[in-house]
C-alpha cells in the first residue's frame, strides 16, 4: 500500500510540475502586440528568436525598426539595428507589454498582444 500511495505521489509531482501551456505561453516568436497612440498605430512583432520589428502607420507614411531582442520571460531587451534609436526593455504582464526607454526611464508604449 506504501509503495503505491509512493507511485501515485510521483506521478502527481512529475505531470504537474510543467505544462505545455505554460511552455507555450512564454514563447514570443511570432507574436504581434499593438497599440493606438494619438492617431498613430504602433505595432510590435517578434518574427524569429532573435528579431523582431516596430511598425508604426498614421494616415500619411508607415515606418519600419529593425530590432535583436533576448528574451528572459517576461523580460525582453531590445537592440536597436540602426543608428541614434535607443534600447528598449520590454516586461510582459499576460497579454500585454510595456516597452520602456532605457536612456529616459520613461514607459513609451503599453502594447496588447493580438
């Protein structure tokens, strides 16, 4: 009886410790967030495991910046690939990301992933 009260007890442990969800939940890799800032459409979207993009659309232009990011859920840095762009932390909260100016402090964006 011992020895199986043992047996159901580990697999309890074992099937409970991680699960898929949770794995799947952390993955960003083609995940899309977005935002409506005065008129403007930000838009965040991670398109490898090491890259990603912010688009930002208003009624005139659309613009696109190129970004590497590392991801340690549920942070995020973000690199710029061009020049005079700052670095970026991101901290994701469920479904949403707050992108925050690492040369100002300031929070720039609150992006909800779609």
């Amino acid at each position: 009886m011992k020895k199986l009260l043992l047996v159901l007890f580990a697999s309890v442990v074992i099937f409970s410790g991680c699960s898929k969800d949770d794995e799947e939940s952390k993955n960003i890799v083609g995940t899309k967030w977005k935002s409506i800032i005065s008129g403007t459409t930000v838009e965040l979207e991670f398109t490898t495991a090491s890259d990603c993009q912010f688009k930002y659309s208003d009624n005139y232009e659309v613009t696109y910046t190129p970004y590497s990011y590392s991801h340690n859920h549920p942070n995020v840095v973000l690199n710029p690939k061009t020049s005079g762009k700052a670095v970026l932390n991101g901290a994701i909260d469920g479904n949403s990301i707050t992108i925050t100016n690492t040369y100002t402090g300031q929070q720039i964006y609150y992006l909800t992933k779609q």
